[in-house]
C-alpha cells in the first residue's frame, strides 16, 4: 500500500518536474505533458500524419518477418549446435564472441547491401533477435539433465520421442525465455534501424518530427511506439506464461 | 549447586506458526524442555516436525510466538555466539572462502587477528579428516567434506553450547560413525552441552545422554529417554537392545501420522 | 588427435571456407563488389583507412570510457543499495525494468536535441545504455544471495554491515562482474549510435561515412575494427571475471 503510494508520488514528482522545467526552458527542447497530449490526440485522429496507420503497419510487417526469421534461424542453430557436441563447442565459442559486438556496427553493411527499404530493417532485426534465441536453445539443450535422457532411452524412447517428452519440455522454459528476449531485441532491430536511415515506418516518423523540431508530435509518435513494443511484449510474455504452465 | 543453577538451557511453553502465502503450518506445539549443562540431548522425531525450527530458537534466529527461551536464565533474544554455535542442516558454506577461511569465519567476526585464526582453523582441520583440503573451495568437496567444514567453522568458536542439525545426515554410515565417535570424544574432554538433532536411532542410542522423541507437526514433546550409560557402548547389549526397541515403537506411530498427514 | 585439436581445426577450417566462398563468389561476380568486397581487398583496405580510422576509434573508446565510468560508478553502487534494502527495492524496481525494457533509441533523437552535435550527446546516450543493463544484472544478483548463508552469518553474530561486506558483496561479485561484461558493450553500443546518427567524428561516423559513400572494402574493414576492439574487451573482462570468481564451479 505504501509501497505504491510511493510509487505513484515518484511518478507524479518526475511529471511535474518535467512540466515546471519544460515551461520554463525552450518549447523546442522541453515538451510539457500538457502539450503532448493534444499532439496525441491529433495523432491518433489521423490529423498531424495522415498515414500514420501504414507507417505502423509496415513497422509492425518488418518486425513479424525480422522475427520469423530470427526464431527460424535461431532454433534451428541452437539445436544443431546444442545436438551435435562437436559443433557446438567449435561454433557456440565464435558465436558468443560474435554476440560481444555491439550490433549496430553492422548497421551500414547492411544498409549498404539492403539498401534504404525494408529489407535492411528486416535484416538487423533479425540479426538482433537470431542471437538471444540461438544462446537459450543452446542453453536449454544444455540445461537438460543427460541422465534422463538414459532414463528415457532405457524405457525404450525413439529419438523423436525423447526430443518430445524429455528435451523439449525440459529446455522449453530457458527457451520461451530467449524468444521473449529475442522479440523486444528483433523489435528495437527494426525501430533503429529506421531511425538509422529509412524511408518509412515509425522510426522514419520520429526522425522526421525531431528533425523538424515539431518536439510535441515527435513525443506522441514515441508514445505510439512504445504501445506497439508494449503490446508486442505483453502478447510474448502471455505466450510465455502459457508455456510455463504447461511444463510445470 | 541448586536445580536451577545447573539448568543451562530452559525452553518454556513455546510455540510458533509460519505464515506462508500459501497457509498458515503450525510448525511447534507447546514444547517445554530443561538441558542441564554438559548434557548431549538429541532430539529425534518425523520429518517436518519443527526440530530445526526449535534449534532456531535456541541459536536466537526464530523468534517463538508463545512461550520463552532461555538461556543461563536470560532470555534469547538474538544470535549470541560467545555461547551458542550451530552447525545447519545445510552446511550453508560460503562458496567464495577456502575451507580454512570457512573454519575462520566466526572467529573472523570476533575480531580475532589472523594468526590466531588461521592457527585455531589448522588445529581443527586434521581430526575433521580435511588436513589436504584447507585451500580447497566447497565447489571442490564432498558432501560430507562441506558437513564437516561446517562443524569446524562452529568448533572454532569454542563455546558451551553446540547445536547440531542432523551434522551427519549426508555421510555415508561409516564416516557417520567415525564422526560420532569423535564429536564424542571432544564433547567428553571439552564439557560443551550439545544439542543433537538426527533420524537415527543407531546415532540417538550412541551418543546421547538424554534422547528426546517429538510428535508429528506441530512438534511437541513425546517423551523423554534418559540414557545414563557409560562410553562407548556396546549396542549389542540387552540393554541397548531393549532401548532400541522402545525408542522406534515411540518414533513409529509419529513418523507413520507425519506420512499420512502429508 | 585430441579432440580439443580437432575443434580448433574445425573452427580455422570454417573461417577458412567462410572467406574462400566469400572471396570466390565476389570474383565470379555472383555478389555485387560495389556491395560486397572480397576478402582480399578488404585486408588491402585496412591499410587505405589505417591511421585515420585508429583515431576515430580512439576518439569512439574514449567517449565510451566516460560513459562506461558513469554507468558503472552509477550503476553498481545504486544496484547494490536497491538490491539490499528491501523498502526500496520495492518502490524503485518496477522503474528500473520498465526504464530498462524502453528501447532507448526512442529518446536518441531528444538527447541530440538538447546537447547538440559531438561527444556530450554519446557520453550521455552511452552511459543510459549501459547503466540499466548494469542496474538489473546487479540488483538481481544481490537479490538472489542465499538466505542461508545470511543467516549462518547472523548466528556468527555478524552487525548488519558485516553481512554486507562478508557475505552480500562477495556473493555479488558474479553478477556485478557480469554486469560489467554487458555494460561495457552497451556503453558503446550507445556511442556508435549517436555518432552514426548525429556524429561529426568517430568510429559510428566512420561506418556511416563509408556505407553512404559505397565504399565497402573500407567499411568491412573498419567495422571488423570496431569489432576487435569490442570482443578485446569482453574477452579481458573475462578473464578478469576468470580471476575473481575461480571459487564458482
Ligand atoms: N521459514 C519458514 N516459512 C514457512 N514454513 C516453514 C519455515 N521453516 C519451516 N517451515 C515449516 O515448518 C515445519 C517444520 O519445519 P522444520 O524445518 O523445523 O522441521 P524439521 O523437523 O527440522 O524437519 P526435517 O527433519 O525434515 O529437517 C515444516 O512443515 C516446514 O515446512
Ligand atoms: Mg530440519
């Protein structure tokens, strides 16, 4: 109780702080909240960018295939490298070191190679997820106890079914883990890149409202946004909990 | 010398309940107990029937919810170890200290200078059978290697009561007997009141020169067996026998209520 | 043959293909070498951008080694004091999660705006990036010390400032160590950021310079520059992480 009462003054100081200092400083600069939400409103109702809905759905487009990609590239890696012992110690060790480089310096390959359309976008969220969803399969393969593998195979288990009933069910929460993760990270691959350098989708907007100080609407397209990452993450984490459930 | 002064541990009418988010378990009665000093008490009674909860209480780390403990007629009302050391039913070594910087831990909080330390922890390190093994991490020993760091670690402190949480409950028999036979012989020589908490009668009948039987949860005292034989003791003897039998006839009908209860 | 032999085998081996395939389908023509260089002209590139681009790496490891400093002297301290004190734990921890999971390139924009071009904006960016993945990592691990050992401590008779010096903080070494490890790669991850975006100078500068001018031998091999630097670190961290906590398993 006052734990959240707490809470809620924390969050209330830094609104009006930021309200009393935007108002004091240079409308470019500081935004106010009171302005943003008529900004919001305008946003939403279509007014301030007309095609608002398909820069969002062409976010949202770049992020599924990124994602689809990644989960595809990621899970079929991580079980070849967690299956196979000697390629997993010869490639987990490169892979792990690949994933000490911050991601963003392959940005300009890629542009450079994918151009300035989606594909760039699709591309570098797909490199920023395939590496979450790689290490927690391979994690989780690791993770499962050999012993029931023997256990299992003593009982007369078919590789399928020892995949089945011992490996998947026992790597499955480190993995629904990673395909979180690889989500939020295949989700802020695309939005980087478009504020990198595209021609369209929500990151393009924002880069165009800062760049011509319309401060205001570039603050709501953040709110936009952030409700797209936020539903995304909720609509993972619901996934996530269903799985959970289901191994337990 | 009057009753009272050779009481060294009183425990008065306590009880206590945990509240979980999943429910309330009543873990103790309303157990009442008198250790007079030198004494080796063992206390003995199903799983779950509140024998570390009650050692918690003695160490000043559970608070009881009714009744009092007391100790040399003061009331416990944190850890004291210039006179109480524990050894846990978890060993609880710390992973990032040597075995001889577990040994040295208390003394360490003492304010005890490193000489002494180091000089204390050897000198226990070879009767616990780890004289190889003092720069080892507890990653790099066996189960009952870290049970026995974990006793050093609460010898080295060197006070009058020993609390000991099923201290052997992870060694193999062998060792397990090896062990008793020289806890005994420090408890003889140094005069410590020990209180001993284990599932085996073998162990009980042994060691102890009173063995306490709780109920099943919430643990209350059954009964009291005073054991005023001499050592070591021959387990085949009629009478031993006889003690034995009377002490799992006891520990029978508890133990079966606390399986079919859970 | 042993078989750590044959792993380094096939690891060199693989590399080896790697680039062969890469360096042949660049000759026959199958890539565009406008997009993609060969291999061989990539390792004749490092010497066409050499100085120039060790000063904008220079000049990107500097920003980052503020920005590091501040996460870092920030980050640790405030994680341990959040992780330890449960009052604020409580109130404190649903901000840091919720600050840590906004995608920070979202404020990119606003941070550029209010400290301008060159090194202020990727110090500051640099050092958000880095302090909230230090934050949680330390918090959690501070969070996740055994009760156990705690209250083995307190039956030692340890003052509440002794468990924290001898149990919390050795039992944190780990995560805090590991927090490091990630924050020192966001930390220039945020730094490469704001200089492909709003640089005048450094290695993101660089990067982009090269990738809008099609010039990719040279941007291949200033990024397996960056790249260098970066595994250097982490690997160094490593080792480090090797040294102080030899006593985990
Ligand atoms: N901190 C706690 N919170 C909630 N419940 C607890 C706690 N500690 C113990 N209990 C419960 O209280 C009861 C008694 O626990 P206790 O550990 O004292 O039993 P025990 O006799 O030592 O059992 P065992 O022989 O298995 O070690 C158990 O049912 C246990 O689940
Ligand atoms: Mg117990």
């Amino acid at each position: 109780m006052t734990t959240s009462a707490f809470r809620l003054a924390i969050l209330s100081g830094v609104l009006a702080l930021w309200e009393i200092a935007a108002r004091a400083g240079n409308p470019l600069l500081y935004v106010p909240p009171s302005a943003v939400l008529p900004s919001l409103v305008n946003l939403v109702a279509l007014r301030s960018y007309p095609d608002l809905l398909e820069h969002v759905l062409l976010t949202a487009r770049e992020i599924a295939v990124a994602y689809a990609l990644a989960v595809a590239g990621g899970v079929g890696v991580g079980c070849a490298l967690g299956g196979h012992r000697v390629l997993g110690r010869a490639y987990a060790p490169m892979l792990a070191a690949l994933y000490a480089v911050p991601a963003v310096v392959w940005y300009p390959s890629l542009m450079l190679f994918f151009g300035l359309d989606a594909a760039s976008k699709i591309a570098f969220g797909f490199l920023l997820g395939f590496f979450p969803i790689t290490l927690a399969v391979l994690a989780g393969t690791r993770q499962v106890n050999p012993h029931l593998v023997t256990v299992a195979r003593s009982f007369g288990a078919s590789p399928l079914a020892v995949f089945a009933k011992v490996l998947l069910p026992g790597m499955l929460f480190t993995l629904v883990g990673g395909l979180r993760t690889g989500l939020a990270l295949a989700v802020i691959g695309v939005i980087v890149g478009e504020v990198l350098g595209a021609k369209a989708g929500m990151g393009t907007l924002i880069n165009h409202a800062y760049g011509l100080f319309r401060t205001a609407d570039y603050v709501a397209l953040v709110l936009v946004t952030l409700v797209l990452i936020v539903t995304s993450d909720v609509l993972a984490s619901l996934v996530e909990r269903r799985a959970r459930r289901w191994t337990t | 010398m009057t009753v009272a002064d050779a009481e060294l541990i009183r425990i008065d009418g306590v009880a206590k309940r945990y509240r979980t988010a999943s429910g309330v378990v009543d873990a103790l009665g309303d157990v009442s107990l008198a250790v007079p000093e030198g004494q080796f008490c063992t206390i003995i009674g199903p799983s779950g029937c509140g024998k570390s909860t009650l050692l918690g209480m003695l160490a000043g780390l559970v608070g009881p919810d009714g009744g009092r403990v007391l100790i040399e007629g003061q009331p416990v009302t944190g850890p004291d170890p210039r006179r109480v050391a524990t050894v846990f039913q978890d060993p609880g070594l710390f992973p990032w200290r040597t075995a001889l910087e577990n040994v040295e831990f208390g003394l360490e909080l003492q304010g005890a200078d490193r000489g002494r330390r180091r000089a204390v922890a050897t000198e226990l390190l070879g009767p616990l059978g780890l004289r190889g093994f003092a720069e080892k991490y507890p990653r790099e020993l066996s189960g009952g290697m870290k049970q026995r760091v974990a006793i050093g670690r609460a010898l080295a402190i060197d006070t009058k009561i020993l609390l000991m949480d099923e201290p052997f409950g992870a060694l193999d028999e062998q060792t397990r007997m090896l062990m008793g036979e020289w806890l005994l012989d420090i408890w003889r020589r140094t005069n410590k009141t020990v209180i001993f908490v284990t599932h085996s009668l073998h162990e009980a009948l042994a060691l102890s020169t009173r063995v306490v039987v709780m109920t099943a949860r919430p643990g209350r005292i059954k009964s009291v067996l005073e054991l005023p034989l001499g050592y070591p003791r021959a387990m085949e003897s009629p009478e031993l026998v006889t003690l034995r039998a009377k002490l799992w006839s006891e520990i029978r009908d508890e133990s079966l209520r606390a399986m079919s209860e859970s | 043959m042993s078989e750590a032999r044959r792993i380094r085998l096939l690891q060199v081996a693989s590399v080896l293909a790697v680039l062969a395939v890469w360096e042949a389908s660049a000759r026959a023509g199958w890539v565009d070498p406008l997009f993609v260089a060969p291999p061989s002209v990539v390792a004749r590139a490092f010497g066409a951008i050499g100085g120039a681009a060790l000063i904008a790496l220079g000049d990107t490891l500097a920003k980052t080694a503020v920005a590091y400093t501040l996460a870092v002297g920030l980050g640790v301290p405030a994680g341990l004091m959040i992780g330890s004190v449960r009052a604020v734990h409580d109130v404190v921890h649903p901000f840091v999660v919720a600050l840590y999971g906004i995608p920070k390139i979202l404020v990119l924009p606003w941070i550029v705006l209010l400290l301008g071009f060159g090194t202020a904006p990727a110090v500051a960016y640099g050092a958000i990036h880095g302090l909230f993945p230090i934050l949680v990592l330390v918090i959690g691990g501070v969070r996740d010390v055994d009760p156990a050992l705690i209250t083995v401590a307190r039956s030692y008779g340890a003052r509440p400032w002794q468990i924290y010096w001898k149990v919390i903080l050795p039992a944190s070494v780990p995560s805090v160590l590991a927090s490091l490890r990630l924050g020192i790669v966001f930390c220039l991850l945020g730094v490469l950021i704001v200089e492909m975006f709003a640089g005048v100078r450094g290695m993101g500068h660089v990067l982009n310079a090269l990738a809008n001018g099609f010039q990719a031998a040279q941007l291949f091999a200033a990024t397996a520059l960056v790249s260098a630097a970066s595994i250097g670190f982490v690997l160094a961290l490593d080792a480090l992480n090797e040294k102080l906590s030899h006593w985990r398993g």
